[in-house]
C-alpha cells in the first residue's frame, strides 16, 4: 500500500487498522508504510471509507483547533482525504497480495485468498481418503505474517520425511523441488499475512510429522497455526484422533465438519 | 483455507458460534452453481443469521448493502458463509439445506461433537472433520487471550490486534458502545464469518471489568 503524502493529514486512522501494523507517522506529520512488512492485504483500503475532504481545509481545521487547544478525532472507520492508495504491483511483490488479500484470485487455485478447498469439498473431490489425513501447516496466523524464507524452512523439514505436498496448493506451487520443500529463491524475501502448507499423510504417520513440526517451530520467528483433517468412519467417528492422542497432542473442541451433501459424491471404488 | 477453524474461545463461548457455509469444486460442481449458492444464502438469511458474506461481495455488514440484493448478485465459485449463535437454529438450516439437495458441499464449523449430533438429528452421518491443534512457533509474539478470541473470529486475519485494542480503549472510554465496536470490526472480516455478538459480549465485559488487562477473566 501506498500513502499520496498530498492528500494525508496525519489523523492515524490507519495505523491501527493495518494488520502487520507497519504505518506510522512520518516526520513529516504524514502516514508512512514501511513496504518491507506491508503484505499488501489492503484492509487499509477496504475499510477506511474515503470521506473525500479537501486537505487543506482538514489541515486548517486542525490548526484551528490546535490554538484552542482542541483535538481533531476522526471517526476510527474512515480516511478523511481518502490518501491510501493501492499500487500497481509486479512480480514477485504480487505475491504478497496473492496470500494476504482475500478479495484477489489465486492465480494457482482459482480460489479467492491464500487457501485450498481442503476437507471442505472432500465429500465429491475425495481429496482426503479412508487411512489419510490432510496436515494444514497455516504460517504467519493469527496475525503476525510470514517471511517466505521461513516457510520454507518448515516446509524442507517436513519434506525429508518425504512429505506428500498437495499439488494445488499455492506454497506447493511455489517450490522447485517438492521432494526438498526447496521455494523459488526469487519470492524468499516476500512477506505473506498467511500460506497454508498442506500435505496428505498415512493416518499413521501423524506423529512423525508432528514431530518433525515441533522441532522446526523453534527456527521460524512467526507462529504456526496448526490443523488435522480426515474422513470419517461410517459410524461418523474421526479416525485421525486416535493418532493425534498418541503423539500427545490436544485436539481442539472446536473445528470443521464436512456434512457430505455435496454431489455427485466421491466414492472410493471407482478411484 | 483453514478460515474457520481456529476460532478461540472456551466452550461457553463456543456453544454461541456456529458458521455454516458452502464450498463448491472446479470440474465437478461449480460450473453453473450461482442459483444453489443463492438458495443456500436464502435459506441461512431465513433463519437470521448474526452474520452473512461472500468472499467476492464483502459481508452485510458493510455500507449500504441490501440483503436481498446481495444474494441476487453471488456467482458461482466464491464460497459463502452464515454465522449462527445458538444450535437449534443450526439444527433447523441444516435439515431445510437436506431437504434442499443442492448438490454443493455444506459445512459447518463449531463445537464438533455438537454438528455431530446435529448431523445424527437430521439423519445424516457427517463425512470429514477436522481440528486444530492450536497456535505452535513463536506464541511469544501472540497478543494478551481478549484480542486473539476477537482476531480469531476474522480466519483471514483482517482484524489487526492494533484495531481491536482501539476498540477496546473506545468501549472503556465510552466513544463507543460494544455495539457499535463490534461491527466496526465486522466491517473488516471481508467473507462474514465474523460473530459480532461474540465480540460484543466480550467488549461489554470488559467495559464492566469482568476482564482484566492482564488477558485473565476474573472468575478464573
């Protein structure tokens, strides 16, 4: 994103706004971005309604009040001068807008935002099948982003135990080598809100990977949200549980459930 | 896209937060699915759902948007999305969507053995779940327990921890009503999957003191 210094007076609506939290006050008295953590989600733009004042008359107002010792406070949901500006961008900072704004097509999925359809549609695509689970690695959430270079990382820890990448996925898609978890070296230095690194495991294998992860958690400068998916038994029961426990982790009460009302759907026999 | 798994909060939270939505897939059944994904919306808007979106037209919470005329414009591909905060009401969508048979994937996020008694009340077995197993890495840098159960509620991400943090010094200062503070923030969650009645019981215990600034509930 990018702040038209004509236009800005300094009310800071923005700042706070920001998801990486990367504006601030120049010392100009105008908004600045600091492009290497913005990662071009646009939430600035999207959410702060352009009032459309003249700047000179929002600065005039301003050091009016100022003599009467006054403050200018403008509703928190609006950019008096409408200043933020989205730029025109190129490759590779496109990517960052790729995973971090959910308004904008992935050229890789053909989905709105960084995400996969996942267990979502599993019950007509049979993504995920009896004895699988689906791992969802999601770096950068809740709130903190995600350099490339760091995600890379996990995803070469978990390739050495040669790690079943899903193919459609946008990390996926990024690598050289998905029997490394190697990532173009032209996008390491990119930022991302989020990127979902996503494999398929043998139910079995769960605690082997999760061990892997926890290991590469503490080399990453970014929190990891962690997700387990597989298909249910026929009594509706979560086979994935089981080996989840095992390896001593806590499954969360809440999460995702599949009703399998989607059509035509996906049976295994014919796979 | 994990949106809506992560979602924090203890169970009595949990028990007022349920998103139903639907999800179609290329080659198989998104190709001309704008009238399924309409009905689908029909049904949720019939059963007044706190929340409603679409990645593509933004959520109900935004300025000027009719709902109505909201539904008539979604396309085929985006998914969309209904936030519902008790189960009965879930429990009623989800055996109208059955009698519907749309043919598009449904699902629903919440507590996981509640949707699974759901599903065996409308006599049908549900076919995968998933779960989170929380935030690992570098938990240092996560805010105090208040922000992250409001951040979480956007799966996006599009609620900065800054935002919420103004919203909760405007609530205690009284510039703002939880109310109001809460769909302000709704306003930023682009799909609706947002739950601006969570978020407003949360900010109006805070403005009562119920919650510290520690992050720490009182009755803990």
């Amino acid at each position: 994103m990018e702040i038209d210094k004509e236009k800005c007076v300094g009310c800071g609506n923005c700042h706070a706004v920001c998801t990486m939290g990367t504006i601030s006050l120049d010392e100009d008295g105008k908004s600045i971005v600091n492009q290497d953590q913005c990662v071009e989600c646009s939430v600035c733009y999207r959410f702060l309604k352009d009032e459309r004042y003249w700047p000179w008359m929002v600065r005039a107002i301003r050091r009016l009040l100022s003599v009467f010792r006054l403050g200018y406070l403008a509703d928190v949901d609006v950019c008096p001068t409408g200043a933020l500006t989205p730029p025109v961008l190129e490759w590779p900072r496109s990517l960052r807008a790729m995973f971090s704004d959910p308004t904008t097509i992935h050229p890789g999925t053909g989905l709105y935002g960084r995400g996969t359809e996942e267990i979502k549609s599993n019950d007509v695509t049979g993504r995920l099948r009896k004895g699988e689970a689906g791992l969802v690695v999601e770096m950068g959430r809740p709130g903190i982003g995600a350099f490339l270079w760091d995600i890379e990382k996990v995803a070469m820890a978990l390739a050495r135990l040669n790690a079943d990448f899903e193919t459609k996925n946008p990390v996926t898609q990024l690598m050289t080598d998905t029997g490394t978890g190697k990532i173009k070296d032209e996008v390491l230095k990119e930022k991302v809100l989020s990127a979902i690194i996503e494999i398929k495991v043998k139910l079995e294998r769960i605690p082997e990977f999760l061990q892997a992860l926890a290991k590469v958690q503490n080399e990453v400068d970014t929190v990891i949200s962690v997700g387990v998916a597989s298909r249910c038994l026929p009594d509706g029961s979560i086979p994935h549980e089981e080996w989840v426990r095992k390896a001593g982790y806590t499954l969360s009460l809440n999460g995702k459930t599949n009703l399998g009302l989607g059509r035509p759907l996906f049976k295994e026999t014919e796979a | 896209m994990t949106n809506t798994l992560h979602r924090q909060g203890k169970a009595e939270n949990l028990k007022n937060d349920y998103v139903v939505f639907m999800t179609t897939a290329a080659g198989i059944n998104r190709e001309g699915s704008a009238p399924e994904i309409q009905e689908f919306m029909r049904i949720c808007h019939k059963y007044h759902p706190i929340n409603m979106g679409n990645v593509k037209l933004g959520n109900i919470y935004k300025d000027g948007v009719d709902v109505q005329e909201f539904i008539a414009n979604l396309g085929e591909g985006a998914g969309s999305m209904a936030v519902f905060t008790d189960l009965d009401t879930v429990q009623k969508v989800v055996e109208e969507l059955i009698q519907a048979d749309l043919g598009i994937s449904i699902n629903i996020s919440g507590l996981l053995d509640e949707v699974r008694e759901c599903c065996r009340k409308a006599g049908i077995t549900r076919h995968s779940a998933e779960h989170s197993l929380g935030f690992w890495g570098a938990r240092e840098r996560l805010p105090e327990r208040e922000t992250l159960e409001i951040n979480t509620l956007c799966g996006h991400g599009m609620i900065s921890f800054n935002l919420i943090r103004k919203m909760v010094e405007y609530v205690k200062l009284r510039r703002l009503t939880p109310k109001k503070a809460a769909r302000i923030l709704a306003k930023c969650c682009e799909c609706g999957v947002f739950n601006p009645e969570r978020a407003e019981k949360l900010l109006e215990k805070i403005k009562k003191g119920e919650v510290t600034p520690s992050g720490k509930s009182v009755e803990a």
